[in-house]
C-alpha cells in the first residue's frame, strides 16, 4: 500500500497522451463545470434561508459569516473530490481493485509522499525569488524589524504584543480564512480536483490555462458583494475585474506548479505566501527608493523566468 501511495503520478493518464473517447471528453466538460462553479455556489446557498440562493446577509468579515463560509467551502470542497473522483474512476483509471484505484486517485491528486520535502521547500523559494522587489521594498520600509519584533515578543516577558500578535493571527478568522481555509480550498477545488479532469482529455496546456479562468471567474462574485457594501458600479467592476486578471495570473502559476511537481502542498503554500505579500505597490516609495526597488522588480522575475523550468522539473518530485 505505501508504494502505491509514494508511486509518481501516471503521466500518461494526466497530459492527454492517452485516447480520449467523445464520451469522457463530454464527461469532462460536465464535470468541469460542477467543481469551478461548486465553490462559488457554495457562497451563495442558504438551505435554511427564506431562499436557497441569495446574497450573504452578513458583512464578509462578520465572524458568523466567515464561519458559515468556511463550512460551505468544506461541503463544496467535498462535492468537488467526489466528482472528480467519479469521473477518474469512470474514464482514467483501469480495472485495478477499489484499494489501488482510491490510492490512484489520491496520487493524481497530489496527495502523495515522494518528493514531498522537495514540494514543499524549492516552491516557496522559487516565489519568494519572484517577489525579491516586494521584499526589498519591506525592508526599505522597516517591516522586517517590525517582524522580528512581533517574533521575539512570543517567546518573552512583553505579555501585550504576544497577545496582540496572536489575537491578530492565531485567533483571529480572517487569518484563517486568508492564509489556511482560502488556500487549501480553493487549491483543493481548482488545483487538486478540477486539473486532473481536464488534463486526462485535454492535456496540461489546457489544464494549467482553463483552471485559472475559472479560478479568477470565481472572485466574479465580489462585484455584487462590493456594490451591497456601498461601492459604485464601476469601482466594483474595475476593481474586481483587476482582481480576476491578478488571481488568473496566479492561478496559471498555481496551476503549472501543480502539473510540474504533481503536489497539493506546492500551490496552497505558495497561494499562502501569495496572500501575504499582497499586490505589488511602489507608490509608498520615494523616487529614489523607486528606481532601486523597480530594478529589484525586473531581477526577482528575471531570475524566476529561468529558474521556474529548471526548478519544478518533474524529476525532483517522483513526478514522471
């Protein structure tokens, strides 16, 4: 059973190189469908509201709203394993017996043990590179003093920042729900479940390009939130609509990283990192500080350009 679990991902049943009969191929589409809109639905259901679909009535960062989400995504985070499964099992894995085929399936998606050490550190260092001019610019700003700070006021006598610092992360919900819950689901439901269906027809071009449309299509939904909570129209729209484009950039990434390594833990630790960095911003900066950190910029993602191939080949990762 543990060679079944650490065995590498079966390549040939997850880039397309396999026949692909009309009916899979329909298949695929149809469940597809489910698991990219099964998150967002799951926002929206009410089953013991006056009306089974509506707007969330409570403010998204009220802790009963945020609560009642996080049980939502959990439910849409298992009807989307329970599709993708079924159709793996329907179209992309032979007549192996229940316990192989259930390993099988957790192996395709990304749960598995070889190269585990490898996913979870060279990702991480491939986006922290990315992010060298972010990074640089929190320096120049002092945030990293401010870290070091908060980490030494856990470990000794200044009881009121360690009790500050973990009301602000550990026991607050919304650092829950931005470095731990949206991590893990959305990568579950559009990394994990939704890219081995696409690629056992269509191939990991396909794959690591329609997964994140739907993932940006996803955060189409923060319009109606943004315009409920007093927005304008249009500053909903663009602001959304460059939130989409941002979190479809990422999602092709997440996706690629995903493919590459064949891991789960790979794009939700980078989804996590992601989340804290935030969108990259020089307006804080003085223009000298800009130039500087502006080279930083095009360094980090020159560098991440002819790192990213090398260093997410599926060799370091059991991942033929």
């Amino acid at each position: 059973m543990d060679s079944l679990i650490d065995s590498p991902i079966d390549t040939a049943a997850l880039t397309g190189d396999t026949a692909c009969t009309a009916s899979a191929n329909l298949w695929a589409w149809i469940a597809g469908s489910c698991i990219a809109f099964s998150y967002v639905v799951s926002l929206y259901i009410h089953p013991f509201g006056e009306r089974l679909l509506a707007f969330p009535q409570g403010e998204r960062n009220d802790p009963a709203e945020i609560r009642s989400r996080f049980q939502r995504v959990f439910y849409a985070s298992i009807f989307s394993f329970l599709v993708s499964a079924a159709y793996q099992y329907a179209f992309a894995l032979g007549k192996l017996g229940p316990t192989t085929e259930l390993l099988q399936i957790l192996s395709k998606t990304g749960f598995r043990l070889v190269g585990l050490p490898c996913a979870v550190c060279i990702p991480v260092l491939l986006t922290l590179i990315l992010f060298l001019g972010p990074l640089v610019g929190d320096y120049v700003m002092g945030r990293f003093q401010g870290y070091n700070r908060a980490f030494v006021s856990l470990f000794y006598h200044n009881r009121y920042f360690r009790r500050k610092i973990l009301r602000d992360s550990l026991f607050s919900l919304i650092w829950w729900r931005a470095y731990v819950v949206a991590p893990i689901s959305e990568e579950f439901v559009y990394r994990a479940c939704l890219v081995p269906v696409i690629l056992h027809c269509f191939g990991s071009t396909a794959a690591i390009i329609v997964s994140p449309l739907a993932f940006g299509v996803a955060h189409l939904h923060h319009i109606f939130d943004r315009i409920r909570l007093g927005a304008s129209a249009v500053e909903a729209i663009t602001t959304t609509l460059f939130q989409i484009f941002y979190t479809s950039l990422f999602g092709a990434y997440s996706a690629y990283l995903f493919v590459r390594t064949g891991h789960f833990i790979a794009p939700v630790l980078v989804h996590a990192l992601c989340n804290s960095m935030g969108v990259p911003d020089v307006a804080a900066f003085k223009s000298q500080q800009r130039i500087v950190i502006g080279v930083m910029y095009f360094l980090g993602l020159f560098l991440w350009m002819g790192l990213v191939q090398p260093l997410t080949s599926p060799a370091f990762y059991g991942n033929r």
